[in-house]
C-alpha cells in the first residue's frame, strides 16, 4: 500500500533569526544544486521560545518516480566525496 514517501532530508534549525534564515538558505540552494526538479522541499518558519530566535523546519522528499538509490557519481541520494 503506497504511503507517504520517507523524507530525503528533515531539518529542524532553532536559533538567531539571521543565523537560522541564512543556514535556511543555504540548505535551500544545496538541495536544489544536487537534486534539481526530483527533489520536492517544504519549509516553515515560526517565532522560538527566545526573543530574536526563530525555528525553521525544512523537508526534502524525493519526487515520484525517480531512483533515488543511485546519482551521478553517488548513492543514495548523496553526491560523491561526502
């Protein structure tokens, strides 16, 4: 029975807002670089507990049909030399 598919990546940042909002960003411009349109991310931002902190969730899923156990050069969804 197909379900939901299991995430590539999901991260939970909590911390500085600029801080947090640039690692956000960056996580952002990795994925799409190594994974292009078979990749599919969400991302949320919320107020944290602190005053001047933010939480950030971001997922990345593989899309439908696409064999995510090889890359080009790599495995399992990871780009080689890591």
């Amino acid at each position: 029975m197909p379900g939901t598919p299991r995430p590539l990546l999901a991260v939970r940042l909590i911390g500085p807002a600029a801080t947090v909002a640039q690692q956000k960003q960056h996580l952002l411009t990795l994925l799409t670089e190594q994974h292009g349109d078979r990749v599919s991310i969400r991302s949320s931002t919320h107020s944290a507990r602190h005053a001047g902190e933010i939480r950030v969730y971001v997922t990345a899923t593989l899309k439908e049909h696409y064999d995510h156990t090889t890359t080009e050069g790599g495995t399992l969804g990871h780009p080689p030399d890591c």
